[in-house]
C-alpha cells in the first residue's frame, strides 16, 4: 500500500504542535507500517511538497499497490489535478488528516479529494493513522474475497 504525505508535512512535530501534534511525520509513517505489515501489507511512503510528484506517484501505483492513503494537506481544498489522478487509480483510497479541516477556517472545509475516497479519517490525530490503514487494508480484503 502506498502512503502519501503532501505539502508540509514534512514539519510534523515543529508546526503548529497545539493543532497537529508533537510527533514528527516519521513517527506517524512507522505507525502505520507497523500496522500494515502486521496485517500482511507492505507500505511504502512518500512525502512531497510538490503536486506533480504526488500526481507521478499516484500514477505509477496504478495496477501496483493494492490501496492508497492520503494526506494531501492543503492540497486536499483545491487540487483537481490530485482528484482526478486518484479518480484513475484502480483501487481504495482512503482520505487522512490529523486535524478535523471542516472544523476549521472556512476554505478547508472543501475536500476535492473526499469525493473519489472511500473514507475520510479527520481530527483523530496519529491514531487516524492507524484507522485509515485499517479501513484500507479490510477494503482490499473485501475486494479479494
């Protein structure tokens, strides 16, 4: 399974700690890795400041990993491009962010990438991740059996 990160967070632990935490986008992707090669599941991460590198990432996963995790950070509000390279990937993609974006200012509250995700896991913190590889990884167990 894929995990992506998106613009900023790779300060995890240092921005804005009393709305994102104080672990670090390190601990949060060994979180879930544990999680998922517990369940059988490889997990490779990327994290980029960039859209197009997450776009090339989400495009080379296609027929590759069997799921996709995303952060997306403020891309989530106004990325299309994003939105519709997932809308061409081949399997479950699960929506993740540590804070809740619609209990926020009021330009977060759009997510273009909610649309094309199975589920949204929001405002749980690091244990959202441990959620979104959950519900992941029990939608590609569904889609086997």
């Amino acid at each position: 399974m894929l995990l992506l990160s998106g613009p900023n967070l790779n300060l995890l632990g240092d921005r804005e700690p009393e709305i994102y935490g104080t672990e670090s986008l390190m601990d949060h992707v060994g979180t879930a890795r544990e999680r998922a090669q517990d369940k059988g599941f490889d997990l490779e991460h990327i994290q980029s400041n960039h859209e197009g590198d997450l776009i090339d990432a989400i495009h080379a996963a296609r027929k590759r990993v069997a799921s996709i995790v995303i952060n997306a950070g403020a891309l989530t509000h106004y990325s299309w491009s994003l939105h519709d390279a997932l809308s061409a990937y081949d399997g479950p993609v699960v929506e993740l962010h540590l804070s809740d974006p619609k209990k926020r200012e009021p330009w977060r509250h759009l997510s273009v990438i909610e649309p094309v995700a199975i589920s949204s896991v929001v405002g749980k913190g690091g244990a959202g991740y441990l959620e979104a590889i959950d519900i992941a990884i029990n939608a590609c167990s569904a889609t086997d059996g």
